[in-house]
C-alpha cells in the first residue's frame, strides 16, 4: 500500500497531474480528538502538512508552468491510498482526502507547502449573501428556524462557496432544505439561528459550523472525498442527524480492532486517562453585570461514597444572545467531562491484510476493539469510535478512539 498525489484543478476537482509529494505528514479527524483539552464537539478536519517536493518532481517545463502547477488559489492535491494492480477507480485507488494549496515557501532545491481543508478555507467565506453588505449600514438577517443541524450547516456551505463569485469548491452539499421533525414537548427555539450581516466577525463559515457542532445537540460534520467520474474528485459533505448525532460506517459493517496481550492488527496500543469535571459556569452575550450566565452541574461522582474531588471549569460563548442554546453549550461540555475518562490510541500498518484501508474507514465511524491482557484494563470488547487517523508517506497509521468511561469507578 502506497500514499499517491495528484494535482487538481481547486474549482472542479478535475485531476490534472501525478506528483510526487516526497515526505508530508496527514491526518484526518472528527470533533476534538484530545483529552489534554475540555473535549467538546468540533468539526472533522483533514491536514496535510510539511509537503516538500523537489523541483525535478513538479508538473511543468518552464518557470511559468512550475509556478502555475502549484498555485494557492488555483491549485489542489488529491492524496489517494493505492495498491499495486488496485482495481478501484481505474487504478487510482481510494482517495482519502483533498485539499488546496495553501501559502508556499520556495528556494533552489524545491518547494514546500501544506494543504488548506475545505473547513479552513471557510474561514475566508463569510455567510453573506451577496449584496447584503453594504456602505454605511448593514441590518440584513440570515434566519433559520424549522431546519435540521446538518441542513443549516449545507445551506452555510453552499452560501459560501457556491454563491460566491471565484468560490465554488468540488463539494456536494447534501441535506440543504432538510426540515427538523418535531416531537411533543420539544424547545421551539432548539433550532432557531439568525445571523445578522452586521456581526461578520463572528459568521465566517468555519465559525458557523464550529457552533453547530459545538453545541449539546451538535452533529458530526466532515468531507469525504469521492470519483465522481474518472477524472474528477469531489468531496461529499457528511452529518449525523437531529436524531443519531454521530456518523455511520460506510460499508456498514462495524470496525473491529484486535490486541491481545500485545498481537493483534491493533500494535503499541497505549491509554491515556483524565479526571473529570462536575461544574461548569458559562458566560454568553453582554457586559459586566448583565453578562448572560449560565450553570451545569452533576456533583454524583463528589457525592457517592469514596467519591472524587471537586473541579470546576468555566467557559466563554460571546456570541450566545439566548439563554436557552447557552445553558446547551454549558450542558454540553458538562456531558463531554463529568465522568473519569479514558482514551485508547494505537497503531495498524495498512499492508496487514487484516487492516482497514484510510479512504474506507473515516473517522467518526464506530468500532470495536477486541481487548485481552491489558495491564490495567479489563479484557472484553470495547465499542467506540475512531476519532483522527493520521501518519505519512509510509503504510503505517497512527489511531486515536473517542474517550470512554474509565473502569472501576
């Protein structure tokens, strides 16, 4: 199994030319894969970072093709994951991610660069429809009130590539107009956003869908790249539901990782552990003493007998007006910390048949890690899902699984 880039065009996807990347590094996440921060939920990114690429390796005979091959604005890379004789997408292999080209740095040996994601980028695109900003005044409101979380975050998508001029992007933005069921007894304001032209400091694209997924009833969001013909890559914008926040295997079939007593497709499996929070005090919109406040806590595991010490943590939302998707942020991140966690992370090597392949597996799928002869953990089968698979050239693949409830407490 080998890791192989092409150049594409950063409007269309269309595959332009082979390139040999050299060295880089990549990864591929959902949400916040880390338990050295306050986890809460993010949108899934994909990095390619340290790109260094000789000259003789650039598509191009002179100055002007070389530059134009690997222009930021113009140009992408479509990395795909491909086996000798690969019969998927006429040998190309699977894409597994795609990104443009962002800022360059050369000098008389090559270039180097890194690749902008498509959720970087829309931190440049700002949801404004065209025309609503304007000279003097802007008091135009982008409103929603009866969408789902994934069709508010489509629409956004759209509005910032699509409709804007030299903005389109090789993405397909699925669920746009899609209509939130309501059931009996539910907040009227669950879904209401307005987004007012006059505050776009805070409503560029990567802002909005950060606040989407961030909140207690947040989705999983990611791009996964796809062929839509022989010569073009595109990109499928993917969600949970209102309902199911988190995102489905592809293949349909669950993930299983094996690791008993250190053999297994699963190696050099290690855990991290983090203490929890009970408290959470979460501060919105205003000023002084008319800030908007809001509180969270579970004091269950302080109270039980043996039970733990107390920590409390306090959160900023400025851009939180209502009460009510306030108290869902700080309810939220309470959810994400309030029990003693732990966090599995591991290696596989893509040439092991028994592996997954990166470009079938994403992360945000579920999984199963079959465990035996931990020091310290339980042996049994643990479910839970792949948060960032990441790693370089080579075969070898880095994973790190979304947290579970530590044992014994």
């Amino acid at each position: 199994m080998k890791h192989v880039a092409y150049t594409t065009d950063i409007h269309t996807g269309q595959i332009l030319s082979k390139i040999d990347l050299g060295s880089f590094n990549w990864r591929l996440t959902i949400n916040d894969s880390s338990l050295s921060t306050q986890p809460s939920r993010k949108v899934g990114e994909d990095e390619v970072t340290d790109v260094d690429v000789r000259w003789s390796a650039v598509p191009g005979q002179t100055q002007a093709e070389k530059a134009l091959a690997l222009m930021p604005g113009m140009r992408a890379i479509a990395i795909f994951s491909q086996d000798d004789d690969d019969p998927l997408n006429n040998g190309l292999g699977v894409p597994m991610l795609w990104g443009g080209i962002d800022v360059r740095k050369s000098d008389w040996e090559g270039t180097s660069f890194g690749l902008e994601s498509i959720y970087q980028m829309l931190g440049d695109r700002y949801a404004i429809p065209e025309g609503w900003f304007t000279d003097n005044r802007s008091k135009n409101v982008l409103n929603f009130s009866k969408a789902t979380i994934r069709g508010i975050a489509a629409y956004i998508g759209w509005l910032c590539t699509s409709q804007k001029p030299g903005g389109e992007l090789p993405v397909d933005w699925q669920y746009i107009n899609e209509k939130h069921t309501w059931i009996a007894g539910e907040d009227s304001n669950k879904h209401v956003r307005n987004y007012q032209a006059w505050n776009v400091n805070n409503i560029s694209g990567k802002d909005i869908f950060d606040k989407l997924a961030g909140v207690q009833d947040g989705v999983d969001m990611q791009w996964r790249p796809y062929m839509s013909d022989i010569d073009h890559v595109r990109n499928l914008f993917v969600a949970g539901t209102d309902e199911e926040q988190y995102l489905k295997p592809e293949s349909g079939q669950m993930i299983r990782f094996v690791c008993h007593e250190g053999t297994g497709n699963l190696e050099n499996l290690e855990v991290d552990y983090s203490k929890p929070y009970q408290r959470v005090y979460a501060t919105g919109s205003g000023e002084d003493a008319e800030t908007l406040t809001a509180f969270a806590e579970d004091l269950s595991s302080v109270n039980r007998e043996g039970g733990l010490a107390l920590h409390e943590l306090a959160m900023s939302a400025t851009d939180d007006e209502n009460f009510s998707l306030l108290k869902r942020d700080a309810l939220g991140r309470l959810e994400a910390r309030k029990r003693p966690l732990m966090q599995f992370s591991g290696e596989f090597d893509e040439n092991d048949p028994n592996t997954p392949r990166v470009g079938l597996i994403h992360s945000g799928e579920p999984c199963i890690i079959d465990l035996q002869g931990y020091p310290d953990i339980p042996d049994g089968l643990y479910k839970t899902r792949i948060m960032e698979l990441s790693g370089d050239e080579t075969s070898r693949v880095k994973v790190l699984f979304d947290v579970l409830p530590a044992p014994y407490f």
